[in-house]
C-alpha cells in the first residue's frame, strides 16, 4: 500500500499576497481522494519528532532558538515565513513524517511526504522556506539506527540542495546528487557529491537526456541500500521561479524514469515533494499529483 504523510497542519496561514502556494498540500491531499488516486487508508498523520534526531544533524542553538521562537528577524526573512510556534510545530511534524515514510519505504518499497524536501536547511540556520532538513534528518535516523549503510540523495527540485550538501559533506554514507538551475537560488552554491548545472531554459529533451545518462551510472557506482527522492516541479516551464522550460510531460517521465531505476534495482525510496511555484495553483497541484499517481501505478 502507498503510504503517505500528511497533516491538515501543513497548509500554514501565510500574511495575503506571499509568494509560497501553502493551499498545495490541502490541495493534493482533496485531489488525490477526489479521483481515487488514494483512499483515506493511504494517509497517515505524523507526530512531531523527537527532538534527538533532529539534533543528530542541527545545531543544539539554532534548534532550540527555534523552539523557543528567539530567530532574529535577519535570518525570518532568509527563511522567508513568520516564524510562529505552529510554523515550528508544523516543521517538526514534517520531519517526523519523512522519518515514518522510511518505515514504510521498507516494507512497501516506496512511501510519500506531501511536504518535505527543505533542502535549503542547514546545520546551524534556515533558509529558503525551510527550517529543518527533512531528507537529513531522516537520513540521520536510518544510519544511527544501523537500518542502511549507503544513502543516495536524489535532488530534482530546480533549486540546488545547499543545506543538504553541506551537512553531508562529510559523510560518505550519503551521497548526495543535485540536478538543478545553474543561474538560479542559491546564488552561492555548495559542493553536493554530484552537480548537474542547468542552463536557463533547458527544455525536456536536454533534461531527461541528463538524467537518463546520469542516475542509473550513480546507483551502480555507489550501491544505494535507501533513496531520498525531492521531485521538486519547479522544473515546469510555467513556474514563476524556475527558469527551465519543462513540460508537464516531461517533469511526469522525470518521475517515471527515477522510480524505474528504483523498481529495477529494489531499493526502497521516499519522495518529499519539494518546490513548485507556478501562477495557477492548479498546474502545481497536478504535476505533484502525478508522482503520486505514478506511484501507485508503478509500485502497486
């Protein structure tokens, strides 16, 4: 069965006008029981994490200035969201969401967050609309937990994985792969294990052509037991931040293509959602609802 992570927690009131689409997570949740995608069986709701994971990969001040809401107000607009208690409630429902997909990963080969892939999070700050790094922390939890030896990152949200980079920098248990827009956010990019640097307004033949020579070489060279998966659909060529020119289509056979290589190699895999900032909400909701819908079809 597709499991997959979701609390009404996550759609976040935001002030009026704010450029991040929070309705997406209620949204893909409506849509996907809508159309019978998924049943209310599908869906589990996490609680928040234990603190002690979390601090396996964040600093102990930066988290606990977080709890007690003390982030000064150069880093909140880094972050880009008021910081408030249920915005940190919410981060840590997130995490732990990630962390339980891991569980079902395992017995079902693959299991979704709604949210997820705050890839911009670092040890010690935020930033990019995301507090905490979801795949790091999890990614975190299996290795304490001696459930994996080898991790493999794969980044597909067009904007750099920066946090993820660097927290892992270190760490050759996880290998971390970003396939995004070279003249996009971050300006300063980190060093992931592998880069693929995007031009501006790559279209999906030059995308895929990318991703097909590069992925199934990666999980033969390094032999992931565990794959993080962040299917970003800022990629599509309608998104207000994105600067590639991707279609629909084409961002629907990125996501068929990863979970081939996944099904053939039997590794177990979890999929944060990642960015999508698109003008109609409903051009978000349903590149996202395609990974799911693809899931279920190709896992199940």
């Amino acid at each position: 069965m597709l499991k997959i992570a979701y609390d009404s927690i996550y759609t976040h009131p935001l002030p009026e006008g704010h450029r991040f689409p929070m309705l997406k997570y209620e949204l893909i949740n409506e849509q996907l029981l809508y159309e019978g995608t998924c049943t209310n069986e599908n869906f589990f709701a996490p609680v928040p994490v234990d603190p002690k994971w979390v601090l396996g990969v964040h600093d102990k001040q930066y988290f606990e200035d977080l709890l007690n809401l003390r982030i000064d107000a150069r880093m909140e607009r880094r972050i880009g969201f008021p910081i408030s208690e249920m915005l940190v409630k919410r981060e840590l429902i997130i995490t732990q969401g990630t962390i339980d997909c891991c569980k079902f990963a395992f017995e079902y080969g693959i299991a979704m967050n709604i949210a997820g892939g705050t890839h911009h999070a670092y040890t010690d700050r935020g930033e990019g609309f995301c507090l905490l790094n979801d795949v790091a922390v999890a990614s975190h939890y299996l290795l304490a937990n001696k459930l994996v030896n080898q991790i493999l990152v794969v980044d597909l949200d067009v904007h750099q994985g920066n946090g993820t980079a660097l927290i892992f920098e270190n760490e050759p248990r996880v290998f971390t792969f970003s396939m995004h827009g070279k003249e996009n956010y971050p300006l300063k990019k980190e060093k992931s294990d592998l880069d693929i640097e995007l031009a501006t307004y790559c279209k999906d033949e030059e995308y895929l052509t990318l991703l097909y020579n590069s992925l199934p070489k990666l999980i033969e060279a390094i032999k992931p037991q565990f794959i993080f998966y962040i299917s970003g659909v800022d990629i599509l060529a309608s998104d207000k931040l994105g600067k590639l020119k991707v279609s629909m289509e084409g961002c629907k056979q990125r996501d068929a293509f990863v979970f081939e290589q996944v099904v053939k190699n039997k590794i177990p895999i979890v999929v944060s959602m990642g960015g999508g900032y698109s003008p109609r909400i409903s051009d978000i909701v349903d590149a996202h609802c395609n990974t799911f819908r693809l899931a279920e079809r190709m896992f199940f």
